[in-house]
C-alpha cells in the first residue's frame, strides 16, 4: 500500500509530515471475491438509478401525479441518486484498484457530500410527513397550505440547510495533521475513521460535527413520530374501514423508509460505536447509504396504486419512442 508524504517546514515548526492521499480498505477478500462485489454493488447502483429516476419520470409525465406529495417523493427520489451516487462510484472504482487510494481533497469532498447529502434526506422525510399529517388531519386546509410554491419553498430549505451547516466543521477537521496513518479500514470518508488518523486531539470540532448531527437526527425523527401519533390518532378516528385502509396506505410506505433509514443512522451516530466491529460499521453503513435508496421506489411503487399505473405508463412511452 502506497504511503504519500510531503515534507512541510516552516520556519518556527519542526518538520510535519503530512498526508496528500488516503487508502479506503473496503471489503478484504480474494481477487474473485472483489469481482463479485463489483457486479452487485453495479447492478445495485444501476437499478437504484433506474427506479428513482422511474419515479421522476412518472411523478414529471403524468398529470394525476402533479400533487404536493408526488413532488416531494419526486424530489426525494433525486435526491436519493445523488446520495446513492456520493458513495458507490467511488466504492466500484475503488474494488478494481490495486492501490484502493482515494487523493486528500477527494476524500473530504465525499466526507462533505455524503454527510450534506444524508442530511438533506432527514429533513425530506420530515417534511413528508408533514405532508401526510396535513393530508389526513387537516384535509380542508390542506390544498389551501401545501401549495406549489410552499412545497418549493421547502424543498429549497432542506437542500440549503444540508449543504450549509457542514462545511466549516469538515474544513477544521480537514485542517488537522494525519501523520499516524493514511489507511481507513472503510469503503468511504467517514467520520470516525479520520479522527482515528489524526495526530492531535479535536474535542471541540468532534463535540461540534457530533452535536449537529445529533440534533438533525433527533429533532427530525422526534418529529416524524409526533406527526405519526397524531395521523394514526386521526386514522382510527374515520368511520369507515376502506378510508383507514387507504390512509394506512399512504403512509406505510414513507414509515418503512424512515425505519430502514434511521434504524441504521441512530446505530451508527447517536450510539458508541467503539464496540462495534468495523465490518458491521460498514454494513450499517450499506443499509442507509446504499440499500435506503434501491429500496425506495419498491415500497414507493407496490403500496400505490396511482404510482404503480403512472409507472406502466412511463414504460408504455418508453417503449413506444423506441418503436417509431
């Protein structure tokens, strides 16, 4: 493994060796082993671009769909190929490499997007079920709220706070020397892993980074379940059996995705992860940052009927382009 330094010396400072490039471990295994890697994580990738941008398609051709919540899952289904993107591009690339070395600035310019990125789609979720609560509680007022300009309005704010709240701790963690090692037993940049390489101790921007990340999750998830017990208060409210059903519908898809999401996230960045192996970090890791995003337009698309019609018709347009 390859181990690149320059040699820095200031004037008023002893010589600081410091780290131009990072070697990302990935999954260890023999040369048939990594080729097998390769083709799931590819056939992963291509089918997670393939179905949300499916629910792009549909949610952009079909008029029926043109509703506040087919925008925001319109929305969030771009947003999950640019999540999905940050991290297995560089993972595929990584496999077939012999040195598995990714430069200084690459590394932290993923840091950077994975975590604006996983950000960004905590505060989607929050504000889908906004959405549903307002739908199901408040139904008279809901066309009268959810309006096409305050659903872009929201939109732009999660996209601004994720990607506006990291760059100052991510430039100070940039910023401290790593001359210990330069290899991350990982498939990413992730946070532990740097601090593990680091010379001098950061208490005040690792108290900061975790801090942050803490809230977004707590405040967004607290959230999303107070949104939940007061739709599901509502839901056993209504008279009739099929409107429960259809209710249930409608919100068991975007339940499913936010356990699947914050069951792996609350693991791997509210509880210790000291004690946990570093394959199961990387698999915890997979759930959320690679699987969340191939999962989505299955749960989207089988709960729902609209969904699933718009879907053949985009098929059906696919096709017929192909024929004339």
């Amino acid at each position: 493994m390859s181990f690149f330094f320059i040699d820095l010396r200031p004037m008023n400072r002893s010589a600081t060796p410091v780290v131009t490039e990072f070697v990302l471990l990935g999954f260890p295994g023999c040369w048939e082993i990594q080729i097998f890697l390769f083709s799931l994580f590819l056939v992963i990738y291509v089918v997670t671009l393939l179905g949300n941008g499916a629910i792009i398609c549909a949610v952009r051709w079909d008029p029926r769909l043109h509703t506040p919540m087919y925008f925001l899952l319109g929305n969030f289904a771009f947003l999950e190929i640019w999540y999905v993107s940050s991290t297995v591009p560089n993972m595929l690339t990584n496999i077939l490499s012999k040195t598995k070395a990714i430069s200084f600035s690459g590394c932290f310019l993923q840091f950077y997007f994975f975590f604006s990125l996983g950000t960004t789609e905590c505060l989607f979720l929050a504000i889908m079920a906004y959405d549903r609560y307002l739908a199901i509680c408040h139904p008279l007022h809901y066309p009268t709220i959810m309006t096409g300009k305050f659903c872009g309005m929201l939109v732009s704010l999660c996209w601004l706070i994720g990607f506006l709240g990291y760059p100052v701790p991510i430039f100070f963690i940039s910023q401290l020397p790593f001359c210990a090692s330069n290899i991350i037993d990982h498939f990413l940049c992730d946070m532990d892993p740097l601090m593990a390489l680091s010379c001098a101790p950061a208490p005040i921007t690792e108290f900061i980074f975790y801090t942050q990340s803490s809230l977004v999750l707590f405040f967004t998830i607290m959230y999303i379940l107070r949104s939940y017990c007061l739709l599901l208060r509502a839901v056993f409210k209504v008279p009739s059996a099929a409107g429960r059903r259809k209710a249930f519908s409608t919100c068991g898809s975007h339940l499913a995705v936010v356990s699947l999401f914050y069951g792996t996230v609350m693991v791997m960045y509210v509880s210790p992860t000291y004690g946990i192996p570093a394959l199961m970090q990387k698999i915890l890791t997979l759930v959320y940052s690679v699987m969340t995003p191939l999962f989505n337009p299955l749960i989207y698309s089988l709960r729902n009927k609209d969904m699933k019609l718009a879907l053949r018709n985009v098929l059906l347009r696919m096709r017929i382009s192909q024929i004339s």
